[in-house]
C-alpha cells in the first residue's frame, strides 16, 4: 500500500492493483494482473503508479487510467547461469 495527498494505491494476491481516493467511497482505477501485486508506489510528482508482480512492472499514468509501459522480466538458465532477459512496451 502507499498513500500521497489524493489517493491511496493498493496491490492484493487476488491479482489486483486498485487506486483509491482517500476517503475509500469508490475504485477510482482497477487493473488486473496475471498474479499478486506485491509492491505499489506513487511517482515523486503523484501523477504515476507503479504496480509489480513477480515479473512485471506496469506503470500507470493516473489521469489518463492507462498503462504506458509495461517491464517483463524473464530469468533463464544459460551455461549454469542465471539471465535476466526484461522488455518495456511503449
């Protein structure tokens, strides 16, 4: 969970990230993710959400509800080493 001046961001093991509006009346943003949101945050000028999973960083913008870029992670075993293999969909 984080909280700035005007909402409140929260990610659950439902799949879940949700931004509300402090008094808690309504969902003011909803999006669905392919397993537990475990970390959530505002960006420094309140305007961006990040939301993660195990291996996707999506980022929000808050007044357009839109995802604007969203950063894959992928671990493989190569040699006997592991490798992070990431991509960002603008």
């Amino acid at each position: 969970m984080a909280i700035n001046e005007t909402f409140c961001v929260t990610g659950s093991d439902d799949g879940f990230m949700r931004l509300w509006p402090l008094d808690f009346a309504h969902v003011y943003l909803e999006a669905e993710h392919e397993g537990p949101v475990t970390a959530v945050g505002f960006s420094a000028d309140g305007l961006k959400i990040v939301a993660g999973t195990a291996l996707v960083l999506d980022l929000w913008h808050i007044v357009l509800k839109k995802c604007y870029c969203m950063l894959f992670s992928k671990y493989v075993i190569e040699n006997g080493r592991f490798l992070n293999l990431s991509s960002c969909n603008l």
